[in-house]
C-alpha cells in the first residue's frame, strides 16, 4: 500500500508541476500568486512520495 501511494504522490506532484509549467496550454493558474499554493502542495507530494518509498512501512510492521 505504501508503494501505491508513493506513485500517486508522484503522479499528482508531477501533474501540479506540468500544469504550473509554460509547457501545455492550460491557463490554470494565471498570475504567479496563484502559482504558489500548487507549487508548495506539489512539493509536499514529492517529499511525501520520497518519505514512502524509503520507509516501505518497515517500521509500522514491527510495532
């Protein structure tokens, strides 16, 4: 289960960063203000993806 969220994360992070880029023609976050709220949530699902894969639920198993 933690894998499955682990690439969830990343899909989502990845998604919110392709969405903030100048790459696709989405116009969802207009002005660099808006940017902001995005950029942060897609960092914490990329620390959070990188937080579950290292752990793998090792440490919730032996309790």
């Amino acid at each position: 289960m933690p894998q499955l969220m682990s690439w969830l994360n990343v899909m989502a992070g990845l998604i919110l960063f392709f969405a903030m880029s100048g790459i696709s023609e989405w116009v969802i976050f207009a002005s660099p203000q808006a940017k902001l709220f995005p950029f942060i949530v897609a960092i914490l699902l990329l620390v959070n993806a990188v937080y579950l894969a290292l752990t793998r639920g090792e440490f919730w198993a032996r309790r």
